[in-house]
C-alpha cells in the first residue's frame, strides 16, 4: 500500500515530447526526485493505450501511484510533488504570493494550450480545411501573453531556491514553440530568448529534460 505522504515509486504516463508532461518530468528533477519517477511513454492516439483507463481524458501527464491511484493533470502533479518534497518549493506558502505564481503558472500553460489548439488544427483537419480565423484566434493568446511575460519574467532566484511552477510552465511553452513553431517568438520577444538562455545555464533540470527532438538553437 503507498503511503501518499510518501509517494513510493510512480509512474509518469507521458512521452518526452509532450510540454505538459516535461512540467511533471522537470519538477521531478527540480526537486530531486526524479529517482522516485519512472517514464512509461503513452499514446494519446492509441484506443487500446491503457492512459484512457488510468486518466478519461486520455491526456499527458498522468501519474501513477503504487497502490493504484491516479493524478492528474500537471498543476495537480506539481502540487502533489512539491507538497512530497516538503512544500514552499515550487509554490511560495503564503497564500497571496501563491495564488501569483499559480496565475502565472495558468498564464504560461496557456501559451502551450493554446500552441497545440494550432497544431492540432494542422493535425486533425484535412488539408485546405483549416480555419484561419481559428489559428489567429489562438495565435492572439500566444502573442498577449508573451507580451505579458516579456514585460515581467518569473524569477530566476525565486526565494526558495528552486525554479518555481510557472517558470517550470514557461519552460515548457517556449520549448513547444521551439519544437512546433506554431507562432515565431524568439525575433519579437528578445528578452525572452536571454530569459531562457539564463534559466538553461541556472538550473540542470531545463537541458535535463529537454525535448530530444529540438535541434540546439
Ligand atoms: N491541462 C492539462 C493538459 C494536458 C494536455 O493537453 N496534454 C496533451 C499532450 S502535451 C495531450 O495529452 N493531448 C492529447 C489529447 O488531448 O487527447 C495538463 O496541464 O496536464
């Protein structure tokens, strides 16, 4: 039986392309975990991939606990986790400064929903079907939100000494732009680029993670 104030061992269900599952993959290594985490990759597509038993939305990530349980999805992951690994980590305690990095966090994981609404686009629909107005309506929250963080990057030093949840999603977004290039950002959001120049040499766990398929930039 798994004491879930414990963990034991778990199970991540996610490739390592996915950018939601590479947020549970590096707060497992922001918070030296990842020996306590084994990948076992899933198929979204698959009908018979036991990831739409274990989670009904069949999405990435899903994580698995020894005695059977099931969380999902990464926020409630990344919680989970750093409640595991003694809390204040990748979210400050307090409850107003938390509630900003949560919001900051839901802001950058909308950069990613929103990149993958456009890819899924190109993925799901015929060719000479897919809506203009659909990719520029996802294309408008991509461009509103970087403005917003280019203004106002996450922390590189945060208080706690660890990369916190939303620089971990931030992370995740840009590396998905890299990866798909649904929208162009590193011309017109420079600070950005530095941003997550500084980040990679800072913390291990961005290279530890990266997406195998993004040919270095
Ligand atoms: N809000 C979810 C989003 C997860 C998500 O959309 N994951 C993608 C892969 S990066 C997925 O599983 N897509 C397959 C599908 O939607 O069927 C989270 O934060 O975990």
């Amino acid at each position: 039986m798994t004491n879930h104030e414990n963990g034991g061992t778990m199970i991540l269900r996610s490739t390592v392309t996915s950018p939601f599952g590479r947020k549970a993959r590096m707060a497992f290594h922001v918070l030296g975990l990842e020996n306590r985490m084994v990948l076992q990759p899933a198929d979204t597509l698959d009908p018979a991939d036991d990831l739409r038993t274990q989670n009904p939305l069949g999405k990435m990530p899903t994580l698995l606990l020894g005695d059977g349980s099931v969380l999902f999805d990464s926020r409630t992951i990344l919680s989970y986790l750093d409640r595991l690994a003694g809390g204040g980590l990748l979210y400050p305690i307090g409850a107003w400064d938390r509630a900003l990095v949560e919001t900051a966090e839901v802001l950058h994981d909308g950069i990613t929903e929103a990149a993958l609404l456009m890819v899924y686009e190109g993925r799901f629909r015929e060719p000479g079907t897919h809506s203009r107005r659909w990719l520029d309506h996802q294309g408008g929250k991509i461009r509103r939100a970087l403005d917003r963080v280019a203004a106002a990057p996450p922390s590189l030093s945060p208080s706690s000494g660890k990369t916190n949840a939303a620089a971990i999603a931030l992370v995740c977004a840009l590396g998905y732009l890299d990866w798909r290039r649904p929208f162009p950002w590193r011309d017109g959001y420079p600070e950005l680029v530095v941003w997550l120049d500084r980040i990679t040499r800072r913390d291990p766990a961005v290279a530890a993670t990266a997406n195998p398929e993004v040919p270095p930039i």
